[in-house]
C-alpha cells in the first residue's frame, strides 16, 4: 500500500503517484480498454476513499530533479505505459461538454499538462537542507 504524501512534500520527476480525486475518494485509473469517443486507452475513476489497485500508479515524466510548479509535466502509466491526454473529443452526455481524458502510447502536445490553480506550498525546511547537501 502506499503512503500517503503530506501537503507540501515536493514530488520527485520518476516519482510514481496516484492522484485522487476529493469529491469522490476514487483514483485515476486505466487499463487495456478502449476509450468511447476517441478510441485511446480508457482512463476511469476507481477504488474507495483512495483505495485501489496498481492500475492506479502514474509516473511523473518531468525535467529537473522534482516537478515544479510552472513547469508542463506528463503522466505515464507505471503499467500500459500510456500517457495521460486530452485531444478535445466532447462527450454529448451524461456532462454534456466534458472532454474526455484517455490514455495514449505517443508523447505529444496532447499530454502536456500544467498546473493552474491550487495552494502552493513552500517546500519544508527538511527540502531546502537537501538542496545544499551531497552525499560523499
């Protein structure tokens, strides 16, 4: 099982994650399933209060050590490989307007996402001590 990550622990780039969505408690998830509208890797929502499964587990694909807040970041996942996309196919219902976010085997503009709102947190003074310090 993982662990879960405290508010502003920095994530590392290669860092394999879930994201949870808090409305719901259910993870980001995908599988070998084809996806309705565009025909690319299904991507679903599953589990229970933040429980799932391994299909959960997406790798931070990013530059530099850790992802950073203004930077574009992709995310791959750890077990079809697929990288979470948004090409603009628009599902009529049951939200009628929402796009549909699948998974896809190319990186490309379509994958590329960014983070837009949301706290930032500085990083803790554990972090910073890191930056300056090697191991010899």
């Amino acid at each position: 099982t993982a662990a879960v990550c405290q508010r502003g622990t920095p994530v590392r780039c290669g860092q394999a994650i879930r994201l949870t969505h808090l409305g719901t408690g259910r993870n980001l998830h995908s599988h070998r399933f084809t996806s309705p509208l565009s025909g690319n890797q299904e991507v679903s929502a599953f589990g229970e209060a933040g429980e799932g499964d391994y299909l959960d587990d997406w790798t931070v694909v990013c530059s530099g050590t850790y992802w950073v807040r203004d930077d574009e970041v992709r995310f791959q996942h750890t077990s079809t490989d697929v990288f979470l996309s948004v090409t603009g196919e628009q599902y009529g219902r049951p939200i009628h307007g929402q796009k549909e976010v699948h998974g896809m085997a190319a990186s490309s503009q379509n994958n590329y996402w960014k983070v837009m709102e949301g706290i930032f947190m500085q990083p803790g003074e554990a972090f910073q001590t890191e930056q300056y310090h090697a191991e010899l």
